[in-house]
C-alpha cells in the first residue's frame, strides 16, 4: 500500500504542556486547507510529567491517519524535534511550540504562496502577533509590509528568526539538524543557516502565528538569565557559528547574519541584573565575548538596528572601533545602561 503523502506536517514537542497543548492541535486540525487531507502531526512527548501524554494519545486515537505520537526521555526542545524530522512526510514543514496557535487560514495561505513562488526560497515565515501577558505583532513585523520574496543581501534587515512561525520545504532540511548544544537560539541558528543556501527569504503577510507569552513566566525563553547556557554556549555555537558558517560559504559575512547577530546582541547589551547570576571572571568572560562579536558587526549594519537607541548605537561603534574608555565615559554622561557598565 502506498504511503499517504501530505503537503504538510507540523512537529510539535511537548513538555508539560496540558493547559495549552488543546488550543495548539485545534488550531491545526481546523485549518481550512482540510486538515485529514493534508496535514501530518507528529508530537514529541519529551518526557512530560503531567497530563500531556494523556491529551496526545486521545488526539492520535481520534485521527490515528493523521497523527504520529513519539515517546522519549527529556532531552530539550532541539532533541525532540530531531526525533521528528525522519517521520515526515509532509512536502513543507512547521516545527510549532505547543502553546502557539495558527488562524484557521494559514496553511491555505503558505500553500498559494509556494505554489507561485516553489523555485525562489525555502522558507515562508508568516505574521507573528503575541497572546497571552503580551499584545502586539513581533519586533521584525516590518518586512510584512507585502507577501513577496525578499532577496537577504539587499534588505539585509528582512530577517527571520523562528520556525515556530515559518514553514520550510521538507527536502531543503536534508542532514541539517537543531543543535542539541544550544538551550537558546536553536530555531534562530537553525533556520538562518538554511537561509544562507539561497539568501532568499518567503513573508505571508496574510498567514497569522500567534505566539503566546505565559503570564507565569515558564518559558525557556523568560528564564534565560538564570541559565549560564545563555551567557557562554549560545554566543559560541549560535552566534559566532552563524559568522564563521557564512564567512567559509562566502568568504564573508553576509549582512543579513550580521544584522541577525547585532539584533541578539541588542538585547543582551540592554539587560539588566545579570551579575548576580555571574561570578566576576564569568561577567569579565561574557563581556569579553560581547565585545567581540560587536567588533565583527560592520558600521551600517549597527546604524540599522531598528530597536537600539541612538545611544546604544553610538555606545557599540564606539566598542567596535575599540575605543572602550569613551565608550565607558558616554554611556556615564548618557545615563545608558548596559551589560558593560
């Protein structure tokens, strides 16, 4: 019997996810691109301790055509979606949190978009508005101006950071896997060195993800300053990988990963209260290694940050060009305060 082919699979690793894990499978099965017809789930049980395992097995009971449920020890987010990708069989792919939710017409949506667009990119991202303890469309909502196919060397700042919110062609992943080193950035690394094969990115305007923001603070995301992980290995593997992955493809550093880098950078200059999760030769090491990538990140690609200050701009020329005494005495007359100070 032939095996049933799909035009699309969604991945959804699930970790103590009860309250939520309905809303998410609900807002895939109700897509209006006919979900029994078209859509492949696979959920990845990463170990959970509540009642999540339970939720996913009546959903598998109720669509078993459709549904695939996989078991396994905890071992993190990027685990579980590597447990999943040799189980797909959908033509294009979405590795969705299991607490986001998509508009019933999304799919609809990607699926008319890469049917014109199927040789121009591997990667549509789609509108990510917030729910939850948070309202609003996400910080890069900018480059949905209009769905269209952005060339990353000319709107270098037309970055996509997620794949919660994207769909990828299944084929484009090949051996590519989610590094399993990385507890923060894995999507973002992920996803942005498979943009470097063509340097094109997909927007739907029209396909809305909404990302929910838990009003208890759970998220991997909303605890990052008290795992060290997010101070050493990320600026490691996620970004000085990006820079050196694009500098041995192309000899350089495309613009659009440095932007990705000052864009994470950005953030991180500008929290507060991390020395007291940080010894003083750990805080001494992490700015270290901030300054450093800041000095790899060209002028322009600085002036263009869309959500740093003119300050903060001013403060990380002034860092990149080594001139760490006047950087110190503006950020004090400034009254700017950063991660350096």
């Amino acid at each position: 019997m032939k095996e049933k082919e799909f035009i699309f699979t969604v991945v959804i690793p699930v970790y103590n996810v009860e309250k939520y894990l309905d809303e998410t499978l609900d807002s895939v099965i109700s897509q209006t691109v006919g979900f029994e017809e078209n859509i492949q789930v696979i959920l990845v049980n990463d170990g959970s301790t509540d009642k999540s395992g339970d939720i996913c097995n009546a959903y598998k009971e109720r669509y078993p055509e459709n549904i695939s449920y996989i078991e396994k020890e905890n071992g993190g987010v990027s685990s579980a979606r590597n447990s999943a990708i040799p189980y797909i069989k959908g033509k294009y792919v979405n590795f969705l949190d299991a607490d986001d939710c998509w508009e019933k017409n999304a799919f609809e949506i990607v699926r008319a978009f890469f049917d014109e667009h199927y040789d121009e990119t591997d990667v549509a991202g789609c509108r990510k508005e917030f729910f939850g303890a948070k309202s609003g469309y996400h910080y890069l909502d900018y480059k949905f101006e209009n769905t269209r196919v952005i060339d990353l060397r000319k709107e270098f700042d037309c970055i996509q950071l997620d794949v919660t919110g994207a769909f990828i062609k299944t084929q484009a992943i090949g051996e590519r896997r989610f590094s399993e080193k990385l507890r923060y950035g894995e999507d973002a690394q992920f996803i942005t060195s498979l943009l470097l094969e063509k340097c094109r990115l997909g927007v739907c305007r029209e396909a809305l993800h909404r990302y929910r923001k838990r009003t208890d603070m759970s998220s991997a995301l909303q605890n990052d300053v008290r795992d060290k992980s997010y101070y050493f290995s990320s600026p490691k593997f996620f970004l000085q990988g990006l820079l050196d992955e694009s500098i041995e493809k192309y000899g350089k550093a495309e613009k659009f990963i440095q932007f990705t880098v000052m864009y994470e950078l950005g953030w991180r200059i500008r929290k507060k209260g991390i020395k007291q999760y940080l010894t003083d030769e750990q805080y001494n090491e992490y700015c270290r290694i901030l300054s450093g990538l800041i000095r790899q990140i060209d002028d322009d690609v600085i002036k263009k940050q869309h959500y740093l200050w003119k300050k903060h701009k001013i403060f990380c020329l002034l860092k990149k060009h080594g001139a760490d005494r006047t950087a110190a005495l503006f950020g004090k007359l400034s009254g700017l305060e950063t991660i350096f100070g």
